[in-house]
C-alpha cells in the first residue's frame, strides 16, 4: 500500500530538535530535519528573534523573505539564553530533546554557558551539532565568519568568475549550505549510532571544513601536479567542452564528458574536421588546446539559437541546456512535475511558496507541514503561558 503526502511522517518522526543556531547554516540543517518528521523547536530572542528576519526587502508579512528560506515546519519560542530563567527553561526542554543545534561562537558567553561537555554529562542521550566558521581547533578557532568569508578563505572565490577576472563568491551561499548538509549527515549518522549504544554525541562542523570537503577534483588536481588552479568562467578543469557557449541569441551550456560524445557533437555541429582533428581526438589533447576547441566551436554555434541548438542537442542524445533565470526555472514544466514547491498559508501572509526537501522516500515528497513561524508563536504552548519564578539550574 502506497504513502501519501498527507499520511507521510517522516523517517525522523517522533525525533524532537531543539534549535539554538541563527542565519543559515544551522536553520537549514534543521529545517532539513522538520521535512524529515522530526519536531524542530527554534528558540530565538525575545527582542527580534533571528536576524535573518530583518534582512530585507523583500519581505513578506512581518519577516524578510530570507527568513522564510531556512525555517519553514518549525516551531518558534521567545527565550532570553543568557537569563537564569532561560537557561532553565533550555534545560528543561533539552530534557525531553533528542538533538540540539547551535552555533555559538566559540569562546562567547553562550558557549560557555551551554557548554557541550556540562550538556552530555546532564543529557548523555543528546545529540548536539556544534557549526562554527573554521572549526573547533587551530589558529582560526575563535575568528567569526559569514558565508563569504567562508567562500574567500576556503578558496571557492578564487576559482570563481573568469579567468584573469577580479574573484566573485558563488550565487548561492555555499559556504552556509555546505556547512548545514554535512551538518544533517552528522545528525543523523549520530543519531543511528545511538540507536546501537543509547548515547549521543558531540558533533561539528564548520563553513571552513564544508568548503575544503567540496573541493574535490580542484583538491586532488592540485596535489597531483602542485600547480596553483585559477577561474574558468563557466569552464571545467578535467574536460572539454563543458562550459557555457554563445549561441545566436544567448548563451547555453554543453557537458561533454567522454571522446564519444565529442564525436558526437562534432557530428550534430557539422564539424567533421573537428572530429578528425588527431590533436583533440581525446579529452587530453583538448584539454591542451582548450583555446582553440572552445574558439572553433563559439564560431559555429552562433549559426544557431538556443533553441535550435539544445532541440538538436537533445535529439542526438548530447548533454545541453539552455541558462535559465529563476522566474523561468520556477515556471519549467519539470519543476511542477516534481513537486519542489509546495505552498502553505501563512497565519498573516496568506498563501506562501516555499521549495521542498530534494529526495522522494518510495515516490513520496515530504510535505512542508507549515509556514515558517512567527516570532514566538508557540511559546505559550511549549513552555507554557504562566510566567513563574523557576529555581537556579542544577540539572535536568
């Protein structure tokens, strides 16, 4: 019998978050784990909660639409961290927690007051993710980071934008998103271990290691010949042609990852001298002529349009696609077809759209369960509405 949408609850069901973290990194992990069933309670300050709410324009209802991008299926909760009586009120929903996320900076006054080792002694089945910009040891340990740091630092702006061109960080907030899925990995892979042995863990992460782990072929490029790796624009380090090309109307890309498809290409583009030509017969004589394939081949793609080309392309069983704009991928056929943005209605800004989670479980998507929350509207329910005096901290 098939699951649907409606009735999926998740593999992480019945696992309960508590997340202390703020901007990217940390919300996205756990936003990640509320699309997977689990209960993510987000705790924020009373006085303006996370500061992604406030960055804007654009905003929808009372918060920046940054906001909205990493909290969705979340609960939120008001609590003073650094009060006695918040600490308290931490503590006691740490007790009822499976998993804890935050991202202190190291040496602040909230790291050593929710300090890991005092939690795992008072909470051993805990698991607690600890993302920070370099990373619990080194030089850099204490130093504070955002996303592009991470990406100036960990390399990603070197090797982004043309070549001989001034660095430019990537469109999207790589050194934040890759922090926040190894992060996820760590999560759960904790959380499997302790299914075998009952205790928790303390795992990190950081934007800095996230950076060096995505790296990949670029690291191991520069291992094996020890030469500095530079900006391609579009370009691939390892292959030729894979980069975007100008066609009559606009640019589009071609991924050419094998010598049979190169032939192939030459064939669709009408280039048999190309596909003659000994010199580049094979990826590595391209690769040294990497001027001269990509000049010949920009001189005969622009006979063409995009269309035409990728219509072409498509029917000769060549990887090609044309550059699309956001509004044009968020209208694509293939986009509604999969079911990547849900809507959700928001308690004061109506009907919102918002992406899903990237991976079916047996055909079905988990669902966004709801909008991302008001500043504390659920802290009456969770912590309750009485506002009493508790006593000092001394365990849960």
């Amino acid at each position: 019998m098939s699951t649907t949408a409606e009735e999926f609850t998740g593999p992480l069901a019945g696992v309960r978050v508590i997340d202390l973290s703020k901007i990217l990194a940390g919300p996205y992990a756990t936003m990640s784990l509320a699309d997977l069933g689990a209960e993510v309670i987000k705790v924020e300050h009373p006085n303006g909660g996370d500061p992604t709410r406030a960055w804007g324009p654009p905003t929808v209802g009372a918060d920046a639409t940054y906001f909205h991008a990493a909290n969705h299926s979340k609960k939120s909760v008001t609590i003073d961290l650094k009060s006695e009586h918040g600490q308290f009120q931490v503590y006691e929903l740490l007790a009822e927690a499976d998993v804890l996320v935050e991202n202190f900076r190291p040496g602040s006054s909230l790291q050593t007051i929710f300090d890991y080792k005092e939690l795992s002694a008072k909470f051993p089945h805990l698991v607690i993710l600890h993302i920070s910009a370099y990373g619990d040891h080194g030089p850099m340990r204490d130093e504070p980071g955002y996303d592009m740091v991470a990406q100036a630092r960990g390399g990603l702006m070197s090797l982004t934008g043309e070549a001989g061109g001034p660095p430019m960080k990537a469109g999207f907030a790589m050194g934040d998103l890759g922090a926040g899925l190894f992060g996820i990995i760590g999560i759960v892979s904790a959380l499997f271990e302790r299914s075998r042995t009952g205790k928790g863990q303390y795992v990190t992460t950081s934007l800095y290691e996230g950076q060096l782990a995505l790296h990949v072929n670029w690291a191991t490029n520069y291992f094996a010949d020890g030469r500095r790796p530079h900006a391609l624009g579009s370009g691939h380090p390892n292959l030729v042609p894979y980069q975007a090309y100008p066609a009559a109307d606009d640019y589009f890309v071609i991924a050419i990852g094998n010598d049979s498809l190169w032939q192939r290409l030459c064939v669709a583009v009408d280039r048999s001298d190309l596909g003659e030509d000994e010199r580049i017969a094979a990826n590595t004589g391209r690769l040294v002529h990497r001027d001269y394939v990509n000049a010949e081949l920009s001189a005969t793609l622009r006979t063409k349009s995009v269309d035409e080309w990728c219509e072409l392309f498509s029917a000769a069983g060549i990887p090609a696609a044309p550059i699309k704009h956001l509004d044009e991928v968020y209208a694509d056929p293939q986009t509604e077809a999969l079911g990547m943005v849900q809507t959700v209605d928001h308690p004061t800004a109506g009907p919102m759209r918002q992406v899903a989670f990237p991976v079916n479980f047996n055909g079905v998507r988990p669902p966004v369960r709801s909008a991302p929350p008001e500043l504390g509207a659920d802290t009456d329910d969770i912590l309750g509405a009485a506002d009493h005096p508790h006593p000092a901290t001394t365990g849960a």
